[in-house]
C-alpha cells in the first residue's frame, strides 16, 4: 500500500483569509456609510486606519502561510494568496494616500489669492472631531501653498463681468455644485435677462386674429425722459459660493469664486477648503485646477495671464 504523507493545515494562512474578510468588510462598509451620509468623515477614517492596521497583520499572516507552505507543505496556499490580495486591496489606497499626506503640505485652505483671498459669504460648518485642525487662513499656511501649488493662480479674461459670470455658472452647473450664497449676481443676470413685458406684447401680437378690438387699444404715455435720467451702473464684481462633494469618497468640500471687473477684462478668483481634518492631500488644488481648466475651455480665446 503507498503511503501517502498527511499534510498539515496553516493556521496562519486560516485566519490570514478570515481578518482578510474582515478588514475589507470593515473598510468598505466605512465608506458606503460615509457616500450616504449614515457615517462623519472622521469616524469613516478612524475605520479605515483599523482596516488597515488590521491588514498590515493579515499580510504577515499570509507571508507565514506561505513560508510553511515551501517548507513544510502545509496546506493554505489559497488561504495565503486570498488573504494578501484583500490586504493588498486595503493598503495600496491606504499607502498612496499617506504618501500624499508626508509629501503635501498640511493645509486644507487653497486659494489663487493668496495675498488677498475671498471670505467666505456663509461659513462652512465645521465639526469637532479627533481630527486635528487649525486656522486656514493662517499666513504661515498661505506660505506653505506658495511653495506647493505656485500653478494655482487666478485667471484673467478679455470681456464682460456678465458674460464671464454666464460661463463660471455654466461650468459649476456641469460640475453639479450646490449653491450656497452670491453677491452681486442677480444685477448681472437681471441685465441679461430678455424684457417680459416685451415678450408678453410679442405673445399678444401673436394671438391676434386681425381684428379691431376697441377694448385693447392704446392708450397714449408720456414719452419717457430717458436722456436726463441717470444709468445705474453694474456691479464691478461678483462673489458665488458652493458646495459639493468628491464623487467617490464623498469628501465635503466649499468652493467661492470672486469676479473681479476690471477695466475691460475680468479676473477670476477661486478658493476651496475640506472641512475634516488639516490635510486635504492636494484636493482643493485638483479641484480648482480643473474648474479653471474647463472655464479656460468654456472662454476659449478670451483668457489672459
């Protein structure tokens, strides 16, 4: 009869696919209740870092599984390559985002004025958490942003306040953004706005069959003095404020822009802050990036230094 060896079971490898479960379950649940707004930022990052520390244990677990699968031929070498992938899965995002946070500076405000930046129409609402966090607006911060993003600057364009205000809405409409607050909008886009009066005479012109109806004649007005009456001038500027979120991590995020006239062209002001905690790993800046980027696309042939 050939003898056959029984070989032994890896423990290790075992528990390396169970807490391999585990921690993926962990962290993705972290951030399905995040998207839903069941569970704050902070909190969802507390639970990643315990997935991912949770990991970092599975993938020595499978490393053991391994070892004793060459030597000793212990069964789990499936148990081992499962548990390292959903380890793998957990710290390669994990890892790319402590990168950014050692190589970025520790600032969570971004603005293209950094001498002068826009304030904020309502302040955002920030939570207290574990999270530390200090003043965006501190000098020594701007400092830092001059150094890391000296490419985030503002634009200037070639035309109208209204007619750059038309596209920067456009552009934040196409990006889903919420409104929150403006100033000096309305006059702008009331001078935009088609005449209702003239629009209604038009649909009245229009509904007429031909026929001399007494009850809708004119009647005779004073002539207008619009010579002698003086012209309300529009606002030189224009400030908007937004929300939004990251389309996958849900990360909060309060956007102003600033429309500044001057002479005949228009500048564009942008500033961006997270709301948790005093790193934003280079987000604002990728976010006002973008937005000026499309705005550029949008005023093609208009855009100045």
């Amino acid at each position: 009869m050939p003898f056959r060896p029984v070989r032994p079971h890896s423990i290790a490898a075992a528990w390396s696919r169970r807490l391999g479960w585990f921690a993926l379950m962990l962290a993705l649940m972290s951030l399905v209740l995040h998207r839903i707004g069941m569970l704050d930022m902070p909190n969802a990052i507390a639970a990643i870092l315990l997935a991912a520390f949770i990991a970092v244990f599975v993938l020595g677990l499978s490393m053991i599984g391994f070892f004793m699968l060459w030597h000793i031929g212990a069964k789990g070498g499936h148990a081992s390559f499962s548990g390292m992938v959903m380890a793998l899965l957990i710290l390669i995002p994990v890892g790319l985002a402590a990168s950014r946070f050692v190589m970025l500076p520790r600032i969570h405000d971004i603005s293209t004025d950094i001498a002068n930046p826009p304030e904020w129409l309502e302040e955002p609402e920030i939570k207290l958490s574990w999270m530390p966090r200090s003043d965006g607006s501190d000098p020594a911060k701007r400092r830092l942003q001059a150094g890391a993003y000296a490419q985030i600057t503002g634009r200037r364009y070639e035309g109208a306040i209204d007619r750059v205000l038309v596209a920067v809405q456009a552009v934040a409409q196409e990006k889903k953004w919420t409104p929150v607050a403006n100033v000096g909008v309305d006059a702008l886009v009331d001078g935009l706005e088609p005449n209702a009066a003239g629009s209604a005479a038009q649909a009245g012109a229009v509904a007429s069959n031909g026929e001399a109806d007494p009850a809708r004649a004119p009647l005779p007005a004073p002539r207008p003095d619009i010579e002698n009456q003086p012209l309300a001038p529009l606002p030189a500027f224009a400030l908007l404020q937004y929300q939004t979120k990251t389309l996958i991590l849900g990360i909060p995020l309060d956007i102003l822009i600033r429309l500044s006239e001057e002479e005949e062209t228009t500048f564009v002001d942008m500033r961006a802050s997270t709301r948790d905690g005093d790193h934003d790993l280079g987000l604002n800046a990728s976010v006002i990036r973008t937005f000026l980027r499309d705005l550029d696309i949008r005023l093609l042939g208009i855009a100045g230094g």
